[in-house]
C-alpha cells in the first residue's frame, strides 16, 4: 500500500495503532467514528473514488472522506442534514474536515449531478435514507460503503433495488472493525455494463 494518502488519512493511522484486545478495539471505534466516520477509508478506496469522479456524497457528516478524496485531487461535493452534528456524531466542537452543506437527497434532484457519481458511507440502519438516495438518483455509478442485507446499514427497501436496478463492478476491501463487515463496493446502474 503506498501512502499518498495514508500520510493525511489520520483515521487509517489510528485504527491501525488501536490495541489487539477486544475492550480497547470497542473503546477505540467508538471515539475513532466519532471523531471521523463509520467507514475506515484506505489509500485503493480513496483512489477508486477519485477515479470516479466527480462524486456527490450524501450523509457526509464532518466531511472526513470528502476531504481525502479532494487532497487526492478528486472532485467531490458533500452534502448532510446535520452538517458536522447528528446523532451519531455527538460532538460538533472539533468542526468539520471538508465544506459538507446542508442538503439530503433531494439535491440528487439537481441537474447538475445527474453524470456525476453517488457516493455513500455507512447510511443508517433500518432506514429509509439510502433507498431514498439511490432511487432519486440519476446517475449510472453508485459507491457505497456499508454491509450487506441483514447488516448495519441500509434497509430491505435499498437492497431491493441494488438486486433489483444495478450490478456489481467492483470492491475494494477496506479495514474493518471487530465484529463490522463493511466493504467498498462500486455499482452500475443495469444496462450500463452488466454482464
């Protein structure tokens, strides 16, 4: 792994020095997604999302993987409800890392993204967020960070319609926390290039 990006992703950096014992790896995630995100990004999925852009993320919270992908020289724009604050990111004193603005999925709605790719990270459990974002979504390339059905992030309604409207392209694996099986995957929407 080259670190181009390590060398900015403090994330990457404290996740790989947390202790081997189970409490301390509890405790450490807690403060570390907190602090940063749900999704622990390495230097191949940063890369993938430059690759990939222009890329619109919603759900972004403090902006953490946006401003990597920018210092990676991708072009993204980040959107959140809470911007820097909500209720899995309790503290809003540390600001953000990246310009994240006030916006859900309704900004897909913007002419302007419909070519651009949709990008997000860990949406909420048993929610309806995520299939609210990728069915308004008009675009043909779809990133999406988060486990599968059954898993923490997402609803049957969302993963209906990745089974249901895209195709799997490629993943990338990403450092996982103990217990959390998150991955890295890029979708097409079918038709584009689904064999």
């Amino acid at each position: 792994m080259n670190d181009r990006v390590i060398g900015m992703n403090a994330y990457h950096a404290e996740f790989l020095k947390s202790k081997d014992d189970l409490f301390s790896r509890l405790l450490s995630r807690d403060r570390l997604v907190e602090m940063y995100s749900w999704g622990v990004p390495n230097d191949e999925a940063i890369d993938n999302l430059v690759r990939h852009s222009p890329v619109i993320e919603i759900g972004a919270g403090n902006g953490y993987w946006a401003s990597l992908v920018a210092k990676a020289g991708g072009t993204i724009e980040a959107y959140d409800a809470n911007p820097y604050k909500n209720k899995w990111m309790k503290s809003s004193s540390q600001g953000g890392y990246y310009n994240v603005r006030k916006g859900s999925v309704e900004v897909l709605l913007i002419p302007k993204y419909r070519n651009w790719t949709l990008f997000l990270c860990w949406p909420p459990f048993d929610d309806p967020f995520a299939f609210d974002a990728i069915a308004s979504f008009k675009g043909d390339t779809f990133i999406y960070v988060g486990e599968e059905r059954d898993g923490a992030t997402g609803n049957d309604a969302f993963f209906d319609e990745l089974e249901d409207n895209w195709c799997f392209e490629e993943g990338v694996r990403i450092p996982q926390w103990f217990g959390m099986h998150d991955y890295f995957d890029v979708y097409n929407r079918r038709g584009m290039s689904c064999d």
